[in-house]
C-alpha cells in the first residue's frame, strides 16, 4: 500500500535539528523522497506501522506534526506528476 | 474532492523565488496549507482544474515540480494527523 508522508519539525525548539534528521533519515530507510519534508512509502501495512511507530517515537508532539495520506493499494491512479524530477517508480524496474 | 498539492520550486534558477510566491499564493487563496509546500486542497472538480491550470501556467517544467494526490471525496478516513497544529477540518465549524 502506498502512503504519503509529510512532516513538520520544529527546529526551533531543543533538540529540533537532531529530531529533524532522524525523522528524515527514518524516512528514507523506507520511502521515497519526493519533496524536502514528503515521502512516498509503498510498504505492506507491518512495515508500515513500523516506520510510524519510530516516527512518533522521534517527534516532539507538542512541537512536530506528522501527516499519513493513505492511497490503498491502487494508489497510481492517485498520483500525477508535472514538471521536473519525476522520481522513481517504487514498481518500477531497477536500473544498475 | 480531495487533493494533496506538493510543489518543489527551483528557487536557484531564474524567477524561482517569484515563481515560488506565485505557487505559494495560488494555492492559500483555494487550499488549506498542511506543511511549507503542501496543501489540502477541498475543491470541486472544475475548481481544482483551474487551480491546476493556474500551477501549471506558473511553473518552470523543466526545474520545478508538482505532484497531486487525489483522495477523492470519501478522503477523511485517508488522513492521519500526529503532533502539533492539527489544522482546520475544512468542512468543520467556522469559528468567528
């Protein structure tokens, strides 16, 4: 299933920077970066929770946010993109 | 319906920090924002064809990038909030 993941840290708070490099680095161990603070995860739905388990772990919820869009399973036909960086097809084939 | 608009603005080449105002502003005057470049976008269909439209026109193709998610119109059961500023439910009360 495919879910769309955006996050807010606040760098102003203590710890804000720490936290907003492990948020992405959670993140890219999992998903895709599509923008600086937006990833795209296609993962079966343990991994899934997983990933937001660690994620809510690393926040500071008074101070961060994080959002989950949930697309499903059939989640292309919900997905355009224009203009440049296309990104890659999570489906795709892999180029080596 | 609902749509996600996520834009990634390449403010290092020519006119991007103008362009990136005029994505910014396009998308405060029809959208909610949810993150630096990411918007919840409440509209019908042909509202959000012209909002689309309006994107496209200001873009640089070739540097900058939007992408769309499309939740359709049973969208709130795909969003998952975590953490600080929750943000307006777009169809909730209207606090004066």
């Amino acid at each position: 299933m495919m879910v769309i993941i955006s996050y807010d840290v606040s760098t102003a708070s203590t710890g804000g920077t720490k936290r907003l490099r492990q948020v992405a680095k959670a993140c890219e161990a999992h998903a895709q970066r599509v923008q600086n603070s937006v990833f795209e995860a296609d993962l079966d739905y343990s991994a899934f929770l997983k990933l937001k388990a660690e994620l809510v772990r690393i926040i500071d919820e008074k101070t961060d946010s994080l959002r989950f869009y949930y697309l499903g399973n059939h989640w292309k036909r919900r997905v355009e993109h224009i203009g440049a960086k296309k990104g890659y097809d999570p489906e795709g084939p892999i180029i080596i």
